[in-house]
C-alpha cells in the first residue's frame, strides 16, 4: 500500500475515494477537505472569528487543530457537563491540547479556551436535569449546550460558531429524519445556517471527513483526545443508525457521502420550500424574561426560553450521580 | 502479541505474524469502525504484525 501522492509506504486506506496515504499527506488531505468544504458553503470569510464548541473527543480537537493550521482565528468553548468522570476526563483532554499545541506558538496564537461549567455556573448537571425534568439525557444535554454554544458566540461577538459534526454524524442525522419524515428537521439540516433572529451563524467543517478519518487525524498529529463513550450514550437511536449506515457503507463504500451529499445537491431544496409554504410558519420570537435569549416562549405563551426552565427545574432538585441515573433508566 | 481493546478495554493474546485484516476479522470488527495502533502510527490493513507486536485497537463509532 503506497501513498497516492508519493508513493512512500501508506499508513492509511480511503476507500470511498480508493485512496491511500502517508501520514504527512493524510494531514493535508483532511486539511484540504475541510478548506474545500468551508469554500463551499460559504462558512467563513477571511478575516471572521471562529468560535469552536470542543468536548475533548475526536472531532472537535481536529476541527480546532485544522482551523488553526488554516490560518483562521478561532477561540474554543468546553462545556462541563457534570457527566461524572466522563466529563472530568474529557476536559483533561481539552486542556491538554491547549498545553501542547497552543500554548507552544507563542506569539502567534492568541486563540483561547473559555471553560464554563454547568454545576458551578448553573448549579445543576446533565444527569440531573434528565431526572428532574424527565427528558432523555441527551436531550438535556443538547439543549443545555446549544443554549450556552449560542449565548457564547453572541456575547463573544463570533462571526460564526462552528462544531465538529461529522460526515457519518451528518449521515445518520439524516437516515433518521428520512426514516421518520421529518420534514421540517430536514428543511434545516444544511452544513450551515445563516445568522438569524439572535441566533448565530453555524457550520460544521467536518462533512466531508468520516469519523475514522478524523480518528486518523488525532492519532497521526498526536491529539490524544476521550476514547470512551459518554456513559449516557448506550443504546441511542443515533448510534443504531450508525451502525445500520457502516455496514451499508462496508458492503458498497462511498454509500454515506453520496447519501448525505446527493441530499444536499438534489433534494434539501425541496424540503426547505415545502417548509417555507407551511401555513403557520414559525411563530415569532420573544426575548426569555431571564436571560434574553430568543425563545418562542413556554405553553403559556410566557416569554421563558427551554434552557431556563430546564437550568431553573434542575437547579432546584437534588444532585443524581451519573451510576443513579443509569440505574433508574434501566 | 497483544491486542488491546478498547470501549470496553480487554487485552488478547494472539499468535503471530498475522496480517491486520486477519487479525480484525478474527475480532469479527469491520475495518471501517476501527483504527489500529502501533507505536504511536497507524498500521494499514495490508501489514503483517509479528508476534511480539503489541497493538491497539480503538473503535471510532461514538454516539454523542
Ligand atoms: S452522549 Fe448524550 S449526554 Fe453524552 S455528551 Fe453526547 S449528547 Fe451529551
Ligand atoms: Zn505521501
Ligand atoms: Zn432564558
């Protein structure tokens, strides 16, 4: 197995692209993807601030790393969830990145990290507010962090917030928005969203780069990041669809993208006008009584946004550690 | 050699030399869900790992 572009011995196979590479063109092939990508869809303009959501996993220290060899400014944003060790562990990873690969350019980088704590800053934590509030863990974590994702990028004055979502994340996403027909998740799911009614501008670089690709980054640029799964991730729909799309993939290869990338060209379209000519259309936007946030407020019409009435539930219940939790859910 | 497994971590032992590719079919793993690991590099599935080989193999799935 020899690099396709200089023919020394390959550390890596691609087989959507039937492609293999040293570890040095590796590097730059997923550098070029996610440069491509950014043109592309108009995600970011010479000159913007970036700011990156990093979790300490794979995808979101390689999308930094990459933005950052791009030459773009961009400052990271971590989230501690309270997910016990897990969390503690993965913001180890994040500071440990920032200590070895940022902190070294000295001069050169002014990027920053700016930690915000769920427990400490809003007493309550991603286990606890699924039990307060009875949502899926996920789910209360999802929320809590594009709330806070959100806020962060208005209050920093970002140009854009970008994540590291994935081609197989953005896959799935999609397998399961087909499988359920949901139009109007589908009407949205576009690599980036433009700035509106508040909320920032967003992309996800990564769409071009499988999950083991951006694996293979870390391992070959030597960013150790979080290895074990989230403990509430166990038998989520969205890692059952994994699954069913990888050995899609494995059986023919090249399945995924052109899945994810055939809906963007020839049928995202549609679904955003047929969304458009709903009747109702989406409601207008009040600003949350609490924090200001845009929010199309509660059931009664009260102007509270989501995050507040989930942070407020949470807040108010005792603390359940992550092994109660995944004993209650049992 | 020994194969370390990770999510959740268990260590193997195997005869070698035995080529990536057999040795991941062995595992009944497909190639695409994992990495494997050697040194701090990659090892492609066309290399053979000699028996003193000691190597990770870290899946790539998450579900996040
Ligand atoms: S798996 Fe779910 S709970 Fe865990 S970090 Fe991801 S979204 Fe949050
Ligand atoms: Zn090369
Ligand atoms: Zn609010």
């Amino acid at each position: 197995m020899k690099c396709r572009v200089c023919r020394a011995p390959g550390v890596i196979d691609i087989r959507r692209h039937n492609a293999n590479f040293c570890a040095d063109h590796f590097l730059r092939y997923c550098r070029e993807q996610v440069a491509r990508t950014i043109k592309e869809f108009d995600m970011a303009a010479p000159g913007d601030r970036l700011l990156v959501a990093v979790s300490g996993g794979k995808d979101s220290l390689a999308l930094w790393d990459i933005l950052l060899e791009l030459g773009y400014d961009v400052d990271g944003l971590y989230v501690g969830l309270g997910i016990g060790d897990y969390s503690d562990v993965s913001g180890t990873y994040v500071q440990n990145f920032v200590s070895t690969f940022l902190e070294p350019r000295g001069e050169r980088s002014t990027t920053t990290l700016t930690h915000i704590d769920l427990r400490s800053e809003y007493d309550y934590d991603v286990p606890t507010a699924a039990d307060a509030t009875g949502r899926a863990p996920c789910s209360a974590c999802g929320l809590s962090k594009r709330h806070l994702f959100d806020k962060a990028a208005r209050e920093g004055d970002y140009d854009v917030l970008v994540t590291g979502h994935n081609l197989d994340d953005e896959a799935a996403v999609l397998y399961g928005n087909v499988m359920k027909w949901q139009i109007d998740y589908l009407a949205r799911q576009r690599p980036v969203l433009a700035a509106e009614n508040g909320f920032p501008k967003k992309a996800k670089p990564l769409v071009r780069l499988s999950e083991r690709e951006t694996a293979a980054y870390c391992v070959l640029r030597g960013i150790d990041y979080q290895v074990e799964e989230c403990p509430m991730a166990a038998g989520n729909r969205h890692l059952e669809y994994k699954h069913a799309l990888a050995a899609a993939e494995e059986a023919s290869p090249g399945m995924k993208q052109a899945f994810y990338f055939g809906y963007l060209r020839d049928a995202a379209e549609l679904f955003e006008q047929s969304n458009d000519g709903a009747p109702d259309g989406a409601p207008a936007l009040l600003a949350c009584e609490s924090c200001g946030s845009p929010t199309s407020g509660d059931t009664n019409g009260q102007p509270r946004c989501a995050f507040c009435r989930l942070s407020q539930r949470a807040a108010a219940a005792e603390p359940v550690p992550v092994e109660l939790l995944q004993t209650r859910r049992r | 050699m020994l194969v370390k497994l990770r999510n959740p971590s268990k260590d193997l032992i195997f005869d070698g030399p035995m080529s990536v590719v057999k040795l991941l079919k062995k595992l009944d793993l497909q190639r695409e869900s994992v990495l494997v690991i050697r040194d701090g590099t990659l090892v492609p599935g066309d290399a053979v790992l000699p028996d003193d080989a000691e190597v990770e193999i870290r899946p790539v799935i998450s579900g996040g």
